[in-house]
C-alpha cells in the first residue's frame, strides 16, 4: 500500500527559507546541523539533509507542519459554484496522470514553462481538504562571464488549499500569480466554468472595518483616496488651499484675522459656488491622490480626525491587527487587505490556524 505524503513531505527548499531564523535554529539543533549562519545558511542545511528522506522528514519536519506552506503571503480565495466541488479530487487524479498523493513529479527544467503544473498533493485534517504544489517558470536571469552569457530559468512553487465542504479553494500567492495559477487548477480539474474569484468584502458589506469588527480586531491603517468631487482641480484653487492653511497656523501663532479673511475671500473666488456646496476638508483632499491614516497601538477608529476625514473617502485596502488563540496562548498577527487585488496579506508569517480563523470569516 502506497504511503500518503503530509505537508512535510511536500516542503521544499523555498519553503524553508519562509521560516524565521529562531526557527530555523531550532531545527538544525534538533538535528545536530550547526547552528551558526544567515538564515538562507540554515535553510539550506535542512534542506540537503532532509531532501528525499521522508522518514527524516517526519521525525524533524512534521513538528513545524503547520508553518511549512504559510509564513508571509499573500492569499486570494476562489468559489466554485454549488454542488460543483464534489469530486474534485477523483478528477484531479484523472487528469494529471500520476497520484499525486503518494508521489512527488518534478518535471525536467528543460519542460517548465511560464503555465503552473501539478507535482505533489497532501491530505488537510480530513477528506474534504487538501494541499496542492504547483511549480511554474516564473524568470530568467543572466550569469555574465567575460564575454559569454548564460540564461538560468527560475522557477517558483505556489501552495493551493482546496477545501470541497465549502466550495472553496485559496492560492497562496501574489494576486498576478494566483490568478494563473487558479486557472491551471480549474483547466485541470475540468471546473473552468464554474469558477470565480471571492469577494473577500462582500461578507462585510464591502467594508473594511466591519471586516476588522469580524475578525476581532482593530484597523490600524487605511489605504483611500479622496472622492472625486472636483473633475478639474487647477493650480489657483490648489494655491488658494495652500494659502488658507497658511493663514489658519499664522491665526493660531498670532491671532492675525486680517489674513484669514483675506484668504478665505480668495478662496471663496477661486472655488465660486463649489466652496459653498462641498465642505473644505473634502476641497483639500481633491488635490491628493492617496490618503494613508495609521496608528500604533490602538483602532484607527478611535481618532477624531479620522471620523472627521472618512466621509470624504474611498478605502482602497487597509491594516487589520486581530488576535488569535494557538496552542492556548494569544498571538497577534497583522494583514493587509487590498480591495482592488481582492487579496489578503500576511504582514505577520501566517500558520495554518490563522489562515482558517481568517478562511471562515470570509466564506
């Protein structure tokens, strides 16, 4: 009978240099490697020693199994339609021509391209869940001797957690990468039609802080730009801005009237009636492109001028700090959400329990 691979056994040499180097110290001590060296040093240590042993790789391995395919990433989530998630599995095996399950098949550097393939697969916590490796060519770089050059392909390993219970799978990687790399899945698995990317805001009514509400923590940064509320926003009404800000701080050192008047008169002029329909602070943030609030700490949503700004703003992503309970102990983890890549983040090196407490909130 054939010998079901885990997540250690599915690992690679990238995957290792994911692992602070503490960790990474930790594991060399556990196998007597040295423990002296950079971080890739270390990695590369484990990896020579581990490669092709599987025992060794479940003695030494298996013990970090829930760190090994996450760390800091990115992660897209993709739904399939109802009811079409059921046998996935069954076709994966059908389609890709070994078992990956029971064998890893890495293809010839001379046959990878730029389009991600299947080379290994491990079992999740139960039947419905499971972790998919895909390898791609993801560059070329030049090696430069005298007057000669070599071209070396790169490649990149991308991990896929497909979960059939909830019509889900997520990719974890950059969103340019996700995306093909969900294409070759569903081309793989024969669900091309049924799949679509998750709107990771729509369980949140297309809001950030009720996703930070969800999540049980706090919106530490947000990422938005100024509602477009003036098409054209020429130099003199910028200038007239800038020179009411002025005069406001002149006010404030010396209680010069004269010169707010003055400045507001010129703005009044400058804005003509769009001075009297829109509110100043919406007029100021016209003339900028990206507007970034953050604190340390605390809930952004707990500063006045925060509130004072929001209503004059578009989120486009923000940083949610939330706080989740492993191996009996809090640990606080970081992400950034991006509305435009419909992605997540991980400031924080992710484990496989954050990345289900954040899963279930969005599915």
């Amino acid at each position: 009978m054939d010998t079901l691979l885990d997540i250690q056994n599915i690992t690679h040499h990238s995957d290792l240099l994911r692992l602070s180097k503490n960790q990474l110290v930790e594991i060399c001590t556990d196998m007597d490697l040295p423990t002296d060296g950079y971080r890739p040093e270390l990695a590369f240590s484990v990896w020579e020693k581990v490669k092709g042993n599987t025992q060794l790789q479940n003695e030494k391995l298996k013990p970090w199994k829930t760190r090994l395919l996450c760390g800091r990433t990115s992660v897209m989530w993709y739904q399939l339609d109802v009811g079409t998630s059921k046998g996935i599995k069954e076709a994966l095996l059908k389609q890709c021509g070994f078992n990956p399950f029971n064998d890893i098949k890495m293809p010839p550097k001379e046959e990878l391209t730029s389009t991600p393939i299947l080379i290994s697969a491990a079992s999740g916590d139960n039947e419905s869940e499971y972790f998919l490796r895909f390898i791609y060519k993801s560059g070329v770089t030049k090696n430069i001797y005298g007057d000669e050059m070599q071209l070396i392909p790169s490649s990149s390993i991308v991990t896929v957690y497909v979960n059939e219970d909830i019509n889900c799978f997520e990719v974890r990687s950059e969103p340019g990468t996700a995306s093909k790399v969900a294409k070759s899945f569903a081309r793989l698995i024969n669900r091309e039609i049924a799949l679509a990317p998750r709107n990771i805001l729509v369980p949140f009514g297309n809001n950030v802080e009720a996703m930070a509400d969800a999540l049980g923590g706090n919106l530490i940064e947000a990422l938005s730009k100024p509602e477009s509320l003036l098409e054209d926003f020429t130099s003199e009404q910028t200038e007239a801005i800038a020179k009411v800000l002025t005069a406001f701080d002149e006010y404030l050192a010396a209680e010069d009237t004269d010169s707010l008047t003055k400045e507001l008169k010129d703005a009044k002029i400058a804005f003509g009636d769009e001075l009297l329909s829109v509110p100043f602070a919406a007029l100021i943030l016209s003339g900028i492109e990206k507007v970034s609030l953050g604190v340390a700490g605390r809930d952004l949503r707990e500063l006045a001028l925060y509130d004072f700004l929001k209503p004059h703003l578009q989120h486009q992503g923000g940083f949610i700090q939330f706080v989740v309970q492993e191996d009996g102990l809090p640990q606080s983890y970081t992400i950034k959400v991006g509305l435009k890549s419909n992605s997540v983040y991980f400031v924080t090196p992710a484990t496989e329990d954050v990345l289900k407490f954040v899963r279930e909130r969005i599915f």
